[in-house]
C-alpha cells in the first residue's frame, strides 16, 4: 500500500469514479467510516469532529486544495489527494490511513464527487526540478530579501497579516509527505499554496533558491512538536458560539435526527402493537430479548443512579440529565412517566424518535419483522460518533488543554481512528449492549500490559514494571472519576510483605472542584504509551525477599466517592441518596491482577 504504483492507482480512481459518474452527491463506506468525522456527510468540513481538530478540516465543495503539484487554482491529481490521504497531514489533526488500494480509491471519488465541475478541469503535475545541494545559508538571505518574512516574520513564528500563516517553528510542515521534508517545502514555495496569501515562486526564482529557501524553513522546524491540548482558537469558537452538551454537532442527516435535545416522543402511531408504543426498556424486550438483558447490567442501565438524583433533588442544574436520563419523558413535568426515572440511557434514547426505530445497516436475520414499526437505517450507529455527545465534553471547559471529558477526541488523535476501529469495535463487539469498560475487571484487563524486572543486587533489591496500553484506543483510564494503583511490594519466604518495602503510581487523572477546577496530576496512559514504577531499596529486611508483589487495582469511581463523602460530611436533604451512591461507589472496587515475579540475581 505505502509503495502503490502511481498507475495501478490511477487506473483504479477511473475506474471507481466511473461508477460515480451518474450517480448524485453521496457518501461511500470508506469516506463514511474514516472522512465524515472531520469533513462531514455532506463534505463541507463540518464533521461532528470538526469543534475539536487542531485546525479546520477542508471543506471539499469550496475547491481550496493547498497541497497539489498543479499549481494555484488548478485541481489536485488523484495522486495529490492519495498523498494526503496516504501521508497525512503533521501538525493537523489529519492522520496517515492505511487504506487498501480499493477504499483509496473510492475515498478519492467520494471527495473528487463533492465538487464535480472543479475536477472536470484537467490537471497536470508540475515539475520544480532536481533536488539542489543544500545551502542553508543562501536560504536564510532570501527569507528577507524574496519577501518570506513579511508573511511569516523573521523568526518564522507568523504575523499580524489577517490570517497569519502557522508558526514554522513550533508546527511540523503541514503539507502531507512521505520522509522527505525538504521536497515538500521546496514544493510548497515553488507552487503556493491555493486559498491563502502563499504565492508560488516557480519562475520568480531560480530552482537553486527554491531549494535553498526549503533548507531554511526545514531548520525553523527542527524542533517542532505536534500539540495535543486544546489550541486558542477552538476555545475562542467555542465561548463565541458555545457547543450544547449531549448534541451531535455535525451537519447534514446526523444533525435532523441528533441535533437538538430529544424531543418528547408524542402520540403512538395507532399502527403500533401496546408493547411498541411503550418507552419502557422492559417492553422492548418482549422483541429485543438479548439486548436488554445485556443492557440490565450495564452502565448505561444506571446512568440514572442514586449519586445523580441526590444532586438533582438537592438543586444541580439540570445539565447531567441529557446524558444520563435523556427522554423529555424522565424529566419530570407534563409528559414525565416516572416507571422511566430510573432507566438511565434507555433503549428510546438510542434507537426512538418520533416513534420511529433507528438502528444501524444489516438487521439481523434473526429478528421476525415488524411492519407496523417505522424503521430507518443509519450508518451513524456504526461510528464513534454517534457516542460523542455524551462522551466528550466542549473545547470551552478545558483544563491545562484538556476538557474534563475528553474521551472522543483522545480517539480521534489516536492509532485507531485511521484504521478504522469505532468504538463500537471495542464497546460493542457483535454488537452486544453491554458497553462494557473500566467498571469490568476483564475489559480494564485487556487493555493493558506489564513488564516486570525484579532484581537482587549486592546490598537489597530494585523493581521496575512498565504498564502499556496496549488495547485502549483512548487515555487509560479516560475520564477524571476512575483511578488505578499500580504497587509494588517485596515478600519473603513466607509469602508477608517486608515493612518498608513497599512503592506506588496513582494512576489517572486527578481533579478537584473549590469554585473552579483544577489539576494535581495526569498519570493517564495514551494509547500505545507507558508509565513507569521503579523502586529500589537497600540493607534492613530487604535481603529477606524472595519476590516482588505488583499489584493493580481499581477504583471505577474514585472521584465520585471523595465528592459523596464530602457532601456527607454536611448534613444534606438528600442523605440517604448520597448514602446509596457512596455504597454503591465502593462496591466497584477489584483487583485486576495480582503478579509475583521471583528476585533474580543481577549479573
């Protein structure tokens, strides 16, 4: 795939946009699984994805492409857009996909069929000429002299010119290559870029001065680093046009049916059987038996838990509700049905509007149809999303960059997304309604890995465990309440812990609330990444050991049982709820593992 001939690749772009040609605007499987988040359903840029991206994905019915090889105003070859697609785009939040030559192709006709007429024009790649010999000196005087600092400043930092170009030296090279850095900068200068101030230089300059310019910008990025926190300008949007919580914020189809808080559902259609009309999740399962006992036990189940009325009765804004109890119906008020209060995210959240089903592509064959029940299928459902809205909070409450909830957009930057994996893939495998995470010690096992070095030395003992995250496709754990401690203690012959031989890593993201929010620590594990526990001790009890304990355990809750207690330790109108949810918290504790790895001797 990474060395895909660029013949075979054209020959298999015709091909497929042969198959688009009659066809009107419309979205294929793989734009729909790895472009709507970003680039939207209608490709306009405004992806449901789009608050929280690094910089504003592109809007492919506009025309603008900056990164082509034909020149200003003229379309991108398909190999152009194969390259972004292929490559990526550092310092953005358009990652490298790993597409088969297949869903490149149709990728590249979906984009190319946003925007019929531009791609109707031919288009040739220009060529800048051979690579020059670097000379990074001669680029450094044509950086003032060719005009480049009037845009970009001196130091290459940008601007006060209206839309300032990106500070060179602290952001990769945008424009999408392979391992060849100086090329593409050299590119870039000799074509500009098309819908910004960056006029090309090829034929203003001799080729020699476009690649030494190329060595100059190469050195302004010779320590960039790609920014993973919420950027000045997302916060900016957000406090000017705030984002509703537990609102698809995408445009075109996902927005008429998840664009605004969940309307009541209204009169039953007279079509309908008594167990249909009802929005009661026992009553669904006289048809959808394995889905709801599978939701019985699950989180989603509880979302309309003790901890959550306690807060409600005792005066909370009503915020919390639309993810945790979301039917107009359980608000109380006159269409509150109160068999309802307690069904947290009940199945009518997910699946009902207007008395309508919605559900994902494929029902299954096992199910008898039901002709009286509207149904529409939606793709939405087989993407992560569609459980965005409750599961990422807005740029405009972030903490040191972060918002408080930030599990979506931990994906999105994340290995998983440009290859595919939802997280329905993970939450949802065979489509199962259980949703299970860190409150399950399987599932919070499966998504990590130790390596343990326990070693006697001369004079004690030294202990090193590497925790991974190998199998979370976002933060490990994710949000603020969980907490994990990973301990290591040193046991003799007789199996007892050795007094003062003991360490331990919190695990998590740790917050508090006085009036604002604030942050002690994030120990957190990005997908892919690590956190270290060494301990080493010497002389005393030390030579008695044997092996070293590591231990993790977890407490699902943690954040919300310190917030129970406090509020305990007043006298509030809601003891007994605040009681029930404390309990409640504790019960979730577990070890997830518990490993004893012999000292070895040190070499």
């Amino acid at each position: 795939m990474r060395h895909l001939a660029a013949s075979t690749l054209v020959t298999t772009c015709v091909v497929v946009a042969h198959a688009w040609a009659n066809l009107p605007v419309g979205r294929s499987d793989p734009y729909d699984r790895y472009c709507v988040a970003c680039h939207g359903e209608r490709g306009d840029g405004h992806g449901p994805a789009a608050p929280f991206t690094s910089s504003a994905p592109r809007d492919f019915t506009k025309g603008a492409y900056k990164w082509s090889s034909t020149g200003l105003g003229v379309p991108p070859t398909d190999a152009d857009l194969a390259t972004t697609i292929r490559f990526g785009a550092p310092g953005t939040s358009m990652p490298a996909f790993a597409l088969s030559p297949t869903e490149l192709a149709d990728v590249i006709a979906t984009v190319k069929a946003f925007d019929a007429p531009l791609f109707a024009k031919p288009a040739h790649a220009v060529a800048i000429g051979p690579t020059r010999p670097p000379n990074p000196e001669r680029g450094a005087y044509l950086w003032s002299s060719a005009g480049c600092a009037t845009c970009h400043g001196e130091d290459g930092k940008g601007s006060a010119i209206a839309n300032p170009p990106y500070d060179l030296t602290a952001w990769p090279l945008r424009r999408p290559h392979e391992d060849d850095p100086r090329r593409a900068a050299a590119t870039s200068i000799a074509l500009g870029l098309t819908g910004t101030a960056m006029p090309g230089y090829l034929g203003q300059l001799p080729e020699a001065d476009l690649w030494a310019l190329a060595d100059h910008v190469v050195a302004l990025g010779a320590h960039t680093v790609d920014h993973a926190t919420i950027q000045p300008a997302q916060l900016a949007a957000d406090r000017a046009a705030p984002l509703a919580t537990a609102i698809w914020p995408g445009t075109g189809d996902g927005a008429a049916v998840w664009g605004t808080h969940l309307a009541p559902q209204g009169t039953p259609p007279a079509s309908l059987a008594p167990a249909e009309a009802s929005l009661s999740a026992k009553q669904c399962g006289r048809c959808h038996a394995k889905q709801v006992r599978e939701w019985t036990g699950s989180i989603h189940a509880s979302a309309g838990s003790p901890g959550l009325y306690a807060q409600l009765d005792a005066g909370m804004t009503d915020t919390c509700r639309r993810c945790h109890a979301p039917l107009a119906e359980q608000t109380p008020g006159a269409i509150y049905q109160p068999e309802l209060r307690d069904q947290g995210v009940t199945c009518a959240a997910c699946h009902l509007r207007a008395w309508t089903r919605n559900g994902p592509p494929d029902l299954s064959p096992t199910l008898l149809a039901a002709p009286g029940y509207p149904r529409t299928e939606r793709k939405i459902y087989e993407r992560s999303d569609f459980c965005m809205p409750c599961h990422q909070l807005p740029p405009r409450n972030a903490l040191d960059g972060k918002p408080l909830l930030d599990t979506y957009r931990e994906w999105l930057a994340g290995p998983y997304m440009p290859r595919g994996i939802q997280c329905q893939h993970c939450h949802m495998p065979n489509r199962e309604h259980e949703w299970r995470g860190v409150h399950d010690p399987i599932t919070f096992a499966q998504g990590y890995k130790l390596d343990v070095a326990a070693r006697r030395t001369a004079t004690g003992a030294s202990v090193v465990v590497d925790m991974r995250n190998v199998g979370a496709g976002h933060y490990l754990p994710t949000t603020p309440t969980p907490a994990v401690w990973l301990r290591i203690e040193l046991i003799d012959a007789h199996d007892r812990p050795i007094e003062g031989a003991r360490g331990e890593l919190r695990i998590g993201r740790d917050i508090y609330y006085d009036g604002g929010w604030h942050e002690r620590s994030d120990t957190r594990i990005p997908p892919g990444g690590k956190v270290t526990l060494a301990k080493a001790w010497r002389d005393g009890r030390v030579t008695e050991a044997v092996a070293a304990r590591i231990t993790v355990e977890v407490h699902p809750d943690d954040y919300y049982e310190s917030f129970y207690a406090n509020r305990l330790a007043g006298t509030p109108p809601t003891r007994a709820l605040y009681e029930a949810a404390l309990a409640r918290a504790k019960s979730t504790h577990y070890v997830a593992e518990r490993r004893d790895v012999a000292l070895s001797s040190a070499r």
